[in-house]
C-alpha cells in the first residue's frame, strides 16, 4: 500500500517547526521557476498526509541548518540523519507500489538533500539516476500536470549541473522532455525553463562526439540565433539594471525585479560561453564575447538576491569562471573573487562548494 494515503494526526514541536522552516527556505529553491510555488504550496499539505514527503521535508530541512549559518546547534545533523534513513527506507517501500502519487517528489526531495553534501557523491548519483528511470517509466515530461511537472523542471536542473560538472551530454535526452511553447509567451518561469531546454541542447551539442568537430559550426550558429529569438521581445523584468560602482575587478552589482528572470538570463549567458569556447575556443574573435558573458554571470551571482538564485548559480558560475578562468578571466584577483563568492554562497545555505572552491584554486595555483 502507498504510504501517501495515511494520515498523519499529530506531529512534535520539532517536526511543525521543520516544516515552517522549510517552507521559508528550501522550498523556494525548488520554485525558483515555478510560480505556482508548488513545494512551498502543495507540498506541505501532502507531506501531513504522507510519511514518507513528511521526513523527505524534514531531512532536507535540518540538513540545511545543520550545514548553514541559519543555526548554530550541531544537533540538526543528527535530526537530518534520523529523517533521512526513515525517508529512504519509506522510499523504498513506495516505488514497489505501481504509481505511488508520492514517489517522485519524495525522491527529488531526497535528491536535493544530497547535493547539499556534493553533486560527485555516490548516494545523489544513485538516486539521480534512480529518478531518471522513475520518469521514463512512468512517462513523466514537460506535458505533465501538478507536482509531477514541477518536478520534471527541477529533474532538468539537476540534469544540467550533472552534464556541465562532468563535462558529457544528459542522460534524459532534451528531444524526450515533450516541450510544447506558447507564442509570446510572458510568464518567467515558463521563459526560464525555455532558455533552459536551449541551453540543454546546447550541453549535448558541445560534449557530443560532434562537439569539436567542423560539422558543429552550423548547429552553434542555429542556437546562437535560437538564443536571440528567444532573448528579443522579453518583458522589461528580464533586463538587468545595474546599480552602485563597479568594484577594482570589475565587477558590478545587477537588479531584476524577478528572480526567475535573473536565473533564465544567467543560463542565457552560460549558453553563450558553451557555444563560442567548448569543448575548444571556437576562433580568437570570440574571446572577447567569452570575457563578457563570464562577467555578467559573476555580477548576477555577486548580487543581492534570494538564496534560491544563489544555490542555482553555483554550477553555472563555476563551469562559467572555472573552466574558463584559465582561458578568460583577466586577473587572479577575478578569480579569486569567484571562490569567495562559492564559499559565501556555502556558508549562508549550507549548499556544498568546497570542491568547486578547491578546483578553481588548483587551476589559479596552476
């Protein structure tokens, strides 16, 4: 039987302020292009009613305590650790029921919770790609309804940071994800997941077989186009204005007034660099329009914004100014300030840079 369907009629002091917090912070991690706010709206209901989302939640949230400065009693850890071997073992339990409602988000939950620790850890690359199978069996995509959308599009997220730390194509091919756009379309979140379906295309255009090849030039050339076409007639929200002095490296402060419009235009400059640089500089002519990019998806990182942003920006600036720092960052002083942006961005959510941090030094060092 689906452990969604009981009841939960009382819950401790503890719990009831685990799912508060959550709601507060890493719930809107996972909306960050959802604006039907489904893990802060829908989810919490669900997890009362389910014990298997209600310690997915749980786990998620005191791992997030525990890792951040929002507290400083060690003890989340413990609590974290407590909530997460009875998520998995109710996990478990739940997938050998056929179309368990509450599977998925249970798992994607448990997923988040596991790239708090590291992206290259074995237990988020067994449930990514446990979750990778669980779509395709039940024939989950862009066309789908509620929470199973909503998870699809945070599914995709994760597909990218995958893809871009190991440098390969997605495992769940773009040409599966069943997107259907709407002309002129206006929504944030829906543009968002737009620009991010081009910029997945784009990933297994450039680490495919054909990456380095000649044969690519015509298809980057389509994408550079796609990418303009998607850039031209966006709502003003959609334009960044700068504001304050730019500091000794160059860097300048950037306001949105929707966060989700700052992270589609932060893949939107990713996209860019893959498509002139990667897996090769694709001519000396773009090495100026590299620098540009990697610039502006440092000012957006270095702004004042939401914690979900932050989270979200953390493989695209360090694939942006890592990979490419060697190449195309000016100054060390630059570089460094990209591995004191991962560490803050570590020590305000708890979210795991210290690789990213170690790799960037080791190639400065280089």
């Amino acid at each position: 039987m689906c452990n969604s369907l009981v009841e939960i009629k009382t819950i401790s002091s503890e719990g009831a302020f685990l799912l508060q917090t959550y709601v507060k912070t890493v719930a809107t991690w996972m909306d960050l292009f959802d604006r039907s706010c489904t893990y802060q709206l829908k989810v919490p209901p669900l997890a009362l009613a389910s014990p298997l989302l209600f310690h997915c939640v749980c786990a998620f949230t005191a791992n997030h305590l525990a890792l951040s400065n929002k507290s400083l009693n060690a003890s989340w850890k413990l609590v974290a650790v407590r909530h997460y071997g009875q998520a998995v073992r109710l996990l478990i339990d739940a997938l050998e029921v056929p179309f368990c409602e509450t599977a998925m988000t249970g798992g994607m939950l448990l997923l988040s919770y596991e790239v708090h620790g590291a992206i290259q850890s074995e237990d988020y690359r067994r449930h990514f790609l446990g979750l990778t199978m669980l779509i395709k069996s039940r024939s989950i995509t862009a066309q789908s309804t509620g929470t199973d959308r909503a998870n699809f599009w945070i599914y995709c997220r994760h597909e990218i940071a995958v893809s871009l730390a190991n440098e390969r194509p997605l495992v769940l091919d773009p040409a599966e994800w069943a997107v259907s756009w709407k002309e002129g379309e206006g929504r944030e979140d829906e543009l968002g997941n737009q620009v991010m379906w081009i910029l997945a295309r784009v990933i297994n255009l450039v680490f495919g077989i054909d990456g380095s090849g000649d044969t690519s030039k015509r298809a980057r050339e389509g994408f550079l186009q796609e990418l303009e076409t998607w850039h031209t007639g966006l709502s003003p929200c959609f334009i960044g204005i700068p504001y304050g002095d730019a500091d000794d490296d160059g860097f300048r402060n950037i306001y949105f007034t929707v966060t989700a419009a700052a992270a589609a235009a932060f893949w939107y400059h990713v996209a860019h660099i893959l498509l002139y640089a990667e897996p090769v500089l694709q001519g000396e002519s773009y090495t100026p329009m590299v620098q540009d990019h990697a610039m502006r998806i440092t000012n957006i990182t270095i702004s004042d914004f939401p914690a979900a942003l932050k989270v979200f920006s953390t493989h695209g600036l360090y694939y942006g100014e890592s990979s490419l720092a060697a190449k195309h960052i000016k100054t060390i002083s630059q570089k460094a300030r990209v591995w004191n942006v991962l560490k803050d961005i570590e020590i305000d959510t708890g979210y795991h840079t210290r690789s990213t941090v170690k790799n960037l030094q080791a190639q400065v060092d280089e």
